[in-house]
C-alpha cells in the first residue's frame, strides 16, 4: 500500500467519523493534489474539535439507553460540537448528533446478536495493521499522520493506547455491517426498530423531534 492509498484511507475514515451519511469515496485523490489537501485541511479541523472537547468524554451519566446499552451525555455533547465545527450544512445539529449515536448503538445491538461483534482482538489487529503501513509511508505522509495526533492534543502513545481503539471499533462495527447487509442482501434501516429508554428528562424534548418518545418507553 503506498502513501496515498493510506491517506486516502485515513481521509475516508476521518470524514466516516464527522458524518455516517456521507462518506467520501477519495479513491482519485492520488492524482488529484488539491483534493488531498482539502481533506488534509478537513482531518485537522476535525482533530482540532477533538481536542478543544475532549474532556467530554469523561462524562459517563447516560441521557438515555438503546437497546440496554448507555448513551453517554458527553458521547452526545462531542457529536454536537463536532457537527457545530464542521457541518454547516446540517439544519438541526441535536437531532444529527442523536441519531449519530443511535445508528452506533443499533449497530453493535445487530453484531451482538448475530454473534459477530467487534472484539478488542480485532480492535488491536488494525491498529497494528495501520502502524506497519504507517512505518513505510513517505516523510510528507508521515509528517500528517504525526500532525493529525499532535492536533488532538495527544502523545502517540496516548493515541494508539487509549483514543484510537474508540475510533476504531465504530468504523470496524459500520464496515462489518455494511458487509453483512451486502452478503445476505437483507434490508436494514439503521433507524428501525429502536427500543429507547428515556434516562435525563432534559433531553426529552431532542427524542419526541425524531418520534421515539411513546409512553412506553419510559415505563
């Protein structure tokens, strides 16, 4: 795999992470200099988000629950800004962000009970895949990849060990999904389906705009 092909790969995952609607297939970029440098331009600002919230990340109390499984509050505030920084083309930035993460948890809910989820084993596979096809990439390749991390505010160490495995595992979740529903050709709405439980009633409001609060699901 050459320089670009990876960057290219790392712009796809990068664009995946600001929007599960829209992914930007960069398979030209190696011949197309200005669009390599308009998604450089992207992953940095992205980064740049990253680092100025990421603290949100420590905030664990759940506003709600899909399927049993927590949606952080600070999981939500981080897509938000994410959204606020990066999106201007998204008219409702709350309604974008709690979707964002319900699509995720829909996601892992279907893996689990297929049997298939993704495992810290193929977590840590690609993160040493992505490590050796890093150690032969150009200086210029390398130089990005070591300002992206440095742009969030990271050591690499830091990186590899404790945020690159959260990245990770939604784009290694979304990819085996996208490649179950194509092998079976079943029909899967990311949206279907979603058994809520409305935890923080300060955000209920975000949850009756995108119809999934029912008396039910807050019993």
């Amino acid at each position: 795999m050459n320089g670009k092909r990876l960057t290219s790969k790392l712009m796809i995952f990068i664009v995946f992470l600001l929007s599960l609607n829209t992914m930007f297939i960069l398979a030209k970029s190696e011949e197309i200099p200005v669009e390599i440098e308009r998604n450089r331009k992207v992953a940095l600002e992205y980064a740049n988000v990253i680092r100025q919230n990421i603290e949100l990340l420590e905030e664990k109390t759940p506003i709600a629950t899909i399927h049993n499984k927590p949606i952080p509050k600070g999981e939500f505030k981080l897509r938000k800004k994410i959204l606020e920084s990066t999106r201007e083309d998204v008219k409702d930035v709350e309604i974008e962000a709690l979707n964002s993460v319900i699509r995720d948890r829909q996601k892992e809910q279907l893996l689990e009970r297929l049997g298939i989820a993704v495992s810290e084993e193929d977590v840590l596979q690609e993160i040493e895949f992505e490590k050796r096809a890093i150690s032969i990439l150009d200086k210029d390749e390398q130089h990005f990849v070591k300002e992206y991390i440095s742009t969030l505010g990271m050591t690499e160490e830091e990186y590899w060990t404790k945020y690159r495995p959260l990245e990770l595992k939604r784009y290694l979740t979304h990819v085996r999904v996208q490649h179950y529903v194509k092998e079976n050709r079943v029909q899967y709405n990311e949206l279907d389906d979603v058994e809520v439980k409305i935890i923080d009633e300060d955000y209920k409001s975000i949850f009756i705009k995108i119809g999934l609060e029912t008396p039910q699901n807050n019993e």
